[in-house]
C-alpha cells in the first residue's frame, strides 16, 4: 500500500489550504499540466475527455434551439476591433498582437481573438440583406486569447476553449427573448447535467460586457464560499449594428438595424465542477458528465477467473454505462486512491470470494457508500445508484450553497458576515456605480448579479443608506 | 422560375473553367465566404455542418484505435521551434509572429502554431519517464495558421482547421506500425466515407514532412485531373526525441529515446469533396457524409394537406435518415435548384397528385434517376438509394481516375500526356533528388507518391535514363 499512500499524502486538504488542494487535485487527477508557454495549460485526456462530454451536451441544446455552428478567422485587424468604442476599451489592454507573418511586418496588426463580436459584425454586414436572412443563431466552439498577469488551471489563462454564440435578429424583443433563452440553457445544464446550482440575474452597468447594453449571468458558489461567473449572456441592442452598419430591409421595404445577442461558456466550468464536488479524496464527477463511470477493481487479480469475471462483467454493463476494467498491476489498494482522485462515481470490486458469493460491492465516490450487489441485480442497481448520486451531488451543493448565503442590512452586518462567513452576500443597492465601487475599493467584495428574483431586504443602501433601488448578491470571486 | 434560372446561370461550367467553376460553388452553396481577413475565410453553417460530420467520423476511428484527446497552447515560443533544425527551416518562413502582449513587446517572441511537433515534444519531455507510460497515443482538433501568400478556399488558406495526432512509442518497430496504421484510417475514411478512392504510398525525401524519416500520403485525383495530397502520416524515428531530449526507462533500466509519428488531415478534404463529385449543378455530398441526406420538397404546398403530408413523410423517415422538409415560400424550382447546389443526395417531390395516388416521386442527386415510390415503400426504397449511391459514387470516381492515369516509359511520352491529358502518371524514376527537381522545374509536375504497390514499367528512369529504382505517381497538384 505504499504507492496508495504515496498519491493519497500529496494531496493537501481543503481545509487547511483550499487554493493548494485545488492545484492538487487538478494535477493528480491528470487534468492538465503546465507548458513552456507562460499562461498556457496542457489539458491532458483525462480533462480534455470532461470538455468533450460538456461540448456535446451544450452544443445538443444550443442545437434543440437552432443554433448552427460557423468557424470565424482566428484575427482581427485593429481597425475592425476599434469600431465599438467600449468594446476595444475593455479588451484591446489584454490582446496578443500578431505583427510579423512570415519575416515580414504587416501593414496592419492582427489581435489574436479575445472574443469575437467584431468578426461577426463584419459577417453579417455581409450576409444580412433582407428580413428573410434574419435571425442569424451562430455559435463557434474555439480558443480565444486574454494576456492575463495571473493566471490558474481552467479559471484564468491565457488561452482558453469556449463556445461563443452570436446572434442577428429583426427585433430588440426577439434578442432579448434569445439573450434570456440560451441564460436559461446555461442554468439548466449547469443544474442538470453539473449538479451545480446556479443564481440567475443580471449584471450591473460597471460588471456588464464592454459593448454591451445588458449582461446576464449564472453565479454559482464555490467550496470555499467564493463565487464563480458560469456562463455570461449579452444582449447588445443595435449598438453593434450602429457601429458596423449592419442592416436589413423589413418587410415594409424600410431599412433598420439588426438586434444582436452574444454568450459564452468556457473550459472554467471544470474548476466550478472541481470546486463545488471535490473532497480531499481529489476530484467527483457527476454521473452525466464522467468519462467513465464504473470502474471495475479486481481485487486478487492473478488467481483464476477474477480478469476473466472483472471483464464478463464490465461488458454486460457496457451497453447502458460508460464502464472500464482496472487490471494495471498496480495494487488494489492504489486503484481504489486513482479512482478516487479521478472522480469516477462508482467503483466495483469483485475478487475471488465475491466470485464464489455471486456478488460484487459497488462503492459510491462521493458518499462511500458500500453495497454487496448480487451479479444479477449489478445492472439494475448501478442504474439506481448513478441516478442517487446524480441527485445527492446537486442537492448537497444546493443545500451548502443556501447555508452559505447571508442577508445584510447594515454596513456594519455586511463587513462581518464578508469577514467570518465565506458566501454569498444579498443585501440592497442604491443602484449608483460609484457606491458598488466603494463596496468593492473597500472589502474587495463585488456585486455579483441584480437576481431575476428580488426581494425587499430593507428600503436603503447597505453601503451609502440612500433609498434602494435593487437587491444584489455580493461575494469575493475567481 | 427566374430566381431558380438566376441561382443555376451564376455557375461557372466545370469544362469552361474548373477554378472558376470551384469557387463558384463553393460560395452558391455557401459552404464559406470571404472576410476583412486577407487570406482567412468564414466556414458558414452548411461547410461547417460537413466538417463536423467528417470531424465526428474520424474521431470514432481514431479512438477504435486507442487514441485520446488533448489540446495543447496554440502558442509555440520561438526557442522550442528552432529544437529540430529541419523543422524550423521547413515553417519559419511562413509563421506568424506574435510579439505584442496587451501593450508590452513580448520578451520571446512567439509563433501561432503552424503545426505542434514541438510543443507536443516539450510536453512529452515531461509526461514520459519510464516504458509504462508509453505509448503516448494524442490527437488534438485545433486551427493552425501558416503564412501563405495565394489562398484558396479549404484548398490553402492561412488559417485552417484540422486534427494532428502526435505518438510517442518505446520501438522503432511500434512507431513504424502507428504510422502506417494512421494512413490507412485516412485511406479507409476517404473510400469508404466520401467514397474518394486514394493512392498510398510514401512521399520522395524532397516532399517529406519537415523534420520527419518519413511521410506517408493518400493521394486523390480532382475531376480536372490535378492530384490532391489527402493526408498524411509521418514517422520521426528518434530525430525529434534526441533534438528534445525525451527519454524513457526501459525494463532494463536504461535510458532509450522514444520514436515518434504525428499525422493530420485537414479542412482541404472538402475541397477533395468537392472537386471528385461536383457537377455543373453544384455539390454532390456522399450520404454518409451529407448532413441532410433527404430533403422533401412540397408541391403546390399552399394546397390544403400538402404540407401536412410531407411532415408526415418527414417524421416517418426522420429515426433512419437526416431529412428536412422545405416549406419556405420559394418556387419548387428554386428550391430543386438550391438543394442540388447544396449536394443534397435525394430529393422527394410530393404535391396532390402525388397524395391522390399514395406515392412520391424520389430524384437522386447524381445520377437524376427520377422514381416513384408508394408511401409504404418509401422508407426501404429511400435506403437502397442511399446505399447505391453511395456506392456508385465510389465507382465512378475509381473509374474517372484509373481512366485518367497513364504510364509513361520515355521523356516524349511523360511531357505529351502531361500536356494532354490531366491525371496522374506512373513513371519510372532513378531516385536521385535532383533529377526530381528538374522534373518540376521542367513541366511543374511533382512526385505525388512512391505508390505501395510497385509496379517495373521499364528499367530506366524516365527523365534521366539511369537505372530505375522506384515507380512513382507524378502529377500537377492543388
């Protein structure tokens, strides 16, 4: 057992380091690594194989709402960056310039994409002419390109995978119905298919999109009581199409611009799955979203039979679940650490007594609960177990997420509950920009979202004591 | 009928001007469109649809194969390129140099990936210690940039999407097999997927891969009788390990440098689509790669029933095909025409005579083979027709390229079947380099491959008239 410990001991606990445990566990379980390129991650299979299966199922429901997939240029000249003024303020600070091609300068300098509205701008420009060319539902799945000064693994790097979908329509209401549509997308599977449970609002004017006129949000808490931005909604009004001219004819003959909508998910979502599921065990993955679901753990494997047995098993239950056989000649007990750190929901041991029992245990990742299943039943009750667990993993996190959301009335409540209770904040809002900076200048704690649903906390600001205008969620974020 | 007339006039004939001819579908059937991007193109709705049915396909056979998923930086810092001496010679002339960082010249310089030999090099340095981690079997789905000075669509452009597997293996012997392995996923794919029938062989040392002992090649021939390099599969021998320093610990425990293969097949396999199967008519998409492989068209739809019927068509075929119903308000024309240029392989036509008699009548793409089929035999009719074409098209892009290739056994007879009929020509060669290169310099034609299947045409080669010492395939080439 001295490799099990070996791999079990170099995981620092949550506890006592929660910054230290997530590196941990993110290497150990082999999700990524770092490269020779300072910002930039290797994502190794074991992650890559997690956003495989989280690509899948969103592009599946932006699909079911028909969205249609399009790959735009990696570049974007300066001057098509710089036609939005507020959308070049906020990103031209943290864009990579390609300024030789060949050993030749350019004439005119390329931003690595950072986002990619400008060049959706420009297409549509082009493919818009008439009412019948509206709506535009595109999305591309693709990296995109920030020079962060600080980086981590999956929640901030320079290069990034996403999906980013930019929409055209005829209407302010069809793009503001489309911007609140693909928000409730993102929650849903968030909720179903992550088990994290998610808060939905909108944005304040300071935290919304550069260019954008409103932005709404899913905010989910992390572990450790810090909130995590998981999917970001824009609605951009004709603000875009002002600047780049985009217009059609309606179906009066009359020229008008088009309503534009963009949003976006990133490869952040894994720290989020990390940070609200994990344990000091290392890493547990949702049922839906694990590569592989069962893992088959021979115990005794070179007497006879048991690799013969581990195998009929694993492919009587291959039709119905994602199911692999452990038979390295590691030990069992270093198996069951691997397993473990890997997130794998569901571990079955079968050795030669289990074998001569006609029975195998089945032990649950995140609970550790331990049944001895006869063979006959392994199927039906494996299926019975991934559903539990699928259900336990969001009700856990829904139920650490509430115990961790606090209500403020005073300044005074706001600052201490900030100081000794890591969690959500609600508390109300002047609506002034200036007040949100002080909070912010002051504790560090930003505003998270203005929740779709609002309650009436107190009739003044926490902050300035003027009459509130909003209920927030306050928190300290990645 | 006139905007049907207007959608078919615009098409360029393929004998009048196959470029022309190309480019004209590829727009009229919006796979792609220009940008503000000089050299950089838009893959629209209906190209990307295709690239991810072809991305889909062969990503289920690699993974039959034991390959897994990564993604790596799309950075490469400007020490890692220049590693391997050839490498670098081969792709520095046509990088694109990142040196700006927000607003901060870069202390490196880096390069956006023209293809990751390097980084891939750097990671496994790394990631491999002993013989148990090996063989490393990683694929990544990405875009690269190569600085090119004349693009074309999906044929060169100076960003493009592919895939690129790079395996690090113990043995000289394992790599060799990988390689050879990964050229017949590609040939098995082109045959049997978009029924393009291909060469294999292994590419001259002048056209090898830089960097590699050795690349192997699918080869096709395009309708006008220019070849298209299809994929292709190197093999490094240990050249990059001893450049990178990636060593491993045998069973033995002594320090071996692993051998490694990489190979990649990009968006040009469109372009091959393209080029093998079109018609004066547009695209003509194999069924198995066709996005929507049936599209039913309504007659006279604004009678009642009609375009009741064909959505019960629709839904009666939608669990085996990928089938659409077109109800905008077009004429049938127009929309006969527009889902020929799109390549779709059947069309149905149902109106209320068709209803009156219980029948449909059934057009196929390629051939126009016009039948009528009763409703209740139309599920089962629909498959054979999908197969037979399928097939057909197999056999007729065989028969079109073994009809256009010619031997050639002295100089007079290579540069007159190269001047009068376009295709490939099998010749014998004296393997000398520059005898090869003044074969190019002399009629433009290239050596394609030295096919697998050798054949002796003559002793001599056909160029310089020393001893022969391969047949090899020349041709002019995209």
């Amino acid at each position: 057992m001295a490799k099990d410990k070996k791999l079990v001991e170099q995981i620092t606990s949550m506890e006592e380091d929660f910054a230290q445990w997530y590196t941990d566990v993110v290497l150990k379980a082999e999700l990524i690594d770092y490269t020779s390129v300072k910002g930039c991650m290797v994502i190794k299979p074991a992650g890559f194989a997690i956003w495989e299966r989280i690509k899948n199922e969103l592009d599946a429901r932006f699909k079911a709402t028909g969205v249609e997939n399009v790959y735009l240029p990696m570049f974007i000249p300066e001057s098509l960056l710089q036609k939005e003024k507020d959308h070049v303020e906020g990103f031209a600070p943290e864009a990579a310039w390609v300024t030789l091609g060949g050993s030749n300068p350019l004439q005119e300098k390329l931003c690595v994409r950072p986002t990619s509205e400008t060049l959706f701008c420009d297409f549509y420009k082009k493919d818009v002419e008439s009412y019948r060319d509206l709506p535009k539902v595109y999305n591309q799945w693709c990296s995109v390109v920030r020079w962060e000064k600080e980086t981590r693994p999956f929640l901030r790097s320079r290069e990034f995978l996403w999906q980013e979908g930019h929409t055209a329509h005829a209407t302010a209401e069809e793009a503001e119905e489309r911007t609140v549509q693909m928000l409730n997308v993102y929650a849903d599977f968030l909720e179903d298919y992550l088990a994290i449970p998610v808060i939905k609002g909108k944005k304040t004017d300071k935290e919304k999109f550069a260019g954008a006129e409103a932005t709404y949000t899913v905010e989910a808490l992390m572990h450790d009581g810090k909130a995590l931005q998981s999917g970001t909604s824009h609605n951009f009004g004709d603000g875009f199409a002002r600047a780049f001219e985009i217009q059609y004819t309606d179906k009066d003959n009359k020229l008008q611009f088009v309503h534009q909508t963009s949003w976006g998910m990133t490869t952040r979502v894994i720290g989020a799955l990390i940070m609200v599921h994990g344990d000091d065990s290392g890493l547990v993955l949702t049922p839906k979203v694990a590569p592989v679901q069962v893992m088959i753990v021979p115990i005794m494997q070179k007497k006879e039979g048991v690799l013969d047995k581990a195998e009929e098993l694993r492919k009587s239950l291959a039709d119905k679940y994602r199911v692999k056989v452990d038979a390295s000649d590691k030990n069992p007990g270093f198996k069951f650490a691997e397993q473990e750190m890997r997130g794998i929901p569901l571990r079955v041991e079968v050795g030669p007594k289990d074998i001569e029992a006609g029975q195998a245990v089945v032990v649950r990742r995140d609970t550790r609960e331990k049944v001895t299943v006869p063979f006959e039943e392994l199927d039906a009750k494996i299926g019975e177990m991934l559903d539990a667990m699928q259900k336990d993993m969001f009700e856990r996190a829904k139920a650490h997420r509430d115990s961790h959301t606090y209500t403020a009335t005073s300044w005074e409540e706001f600052t201490d509950t900030l100081e000794h209770k890591p969690g959500f904040i609600k508390a109300m809002w002047c609506g002034d920009e200036a007040c949100e900076t002080a909070i912010k200048d002051e504790t560090g704690a930003t505003t998270r979202c203005m929740p779709f649903e609002q309650e009436t906390l107190s009739d003044v600001c926490v902050h300035c004591g003027k009459p509130a205008k909003k209920m927030v969620y306050f928190g300290r974020a990645y």
